[in-house]
C-alpha cells in the first residue's frame, strides 16, 4: 500500500536531489557569467564589449541566481553597472547629434548603448 505523503526518506531524498539541482544551476550561471566577463575584458573593440555586454546582462536577467541569493555580488554588480552606466552615457555623448551625420558604424553602436541601458534597468527593476 503506498503512502497518501512522502514518508521522510522520500522527503528527505527529495530535498537533497533540489539541493543538488540548485548547486548545478549555481556552478553553470557562474562558468557562464565568469566567460563572459574574461571575453569582455579580452575584447579587441568596444563594438564587442557592448555586444558580450548585452549578452551577460541578458543572462543576469534570466538567470538571476547570482542577484538573488549572494549579497555580495549583487552590491558589486550594482555598482558596476553605475559605472558602467556613465561610460555609455558619456559615449552617446560623443556621437553625432543628428540622425544624417551619424554612419552606419555609429547608428549601431547607438542601437546597441540604448538596448543595453535598457537592459540594465530591466534587472534594476527586477532584482532591486
């Protein structure tokens, strides 16, 4: 006769297999997290730091392990993206002001800074 409940071992067994699901998600988000800040670093233009910028907030976003549940990164990460924040403000200062003036080049660093701003405010909004 099978039990209505999970008798403790079930349980038990249970909480240990979520545990050990939870540390694979953890180890997978910060291999990921951690390749991408090494590829940023390592990026030869600022074209593909926005881009593989994108990419880890876009991660952050999703995956918010590392946000959630350690504080110290999630201060870290904070005052990072002020930074960060600044140094894209101050490049879309430097671009051309008019539409017409703007190349093909600049038009796509300019979509880009915006859609990572956006994205930036997104985990704001979403994890603070």
């Amino acid at each position: 006769m099978t039990h209505r409940y999970h008798t403790r071992f079930q349980m038990k067994k249970f909480q240990e297999e979520q545990r050990r699901l939870s540390e694979v998600a953890l180890e997978k988000t910060v291999k990921y997290s951690s390749a991408l800040m090494t590829r940023i670093d390592a990026a030869p233009t600022f074209m593909e730091k926005l881009e593989l910028l994108t990419l880890l907030y876009q991660h952050l976003y999703e995956e918010p392990l590392l946000l959630t549940k350690y504080e110290r990164f999630r201060t870290a990460a904070w005052e990072k993206m002020k930074e960060q924040e600044a140094v894209l403000l101050d490049e879309l200062q430097t671009l051309p002001p008019r539409l017409a003036e703007n190349n093909t080049y600049d038009m796509r660093i300019r979509v880009i800074i915006h859609r990572l701003l956006d994205l930036m405010e997104k985990v704001r909004i979403k994890y603070w």
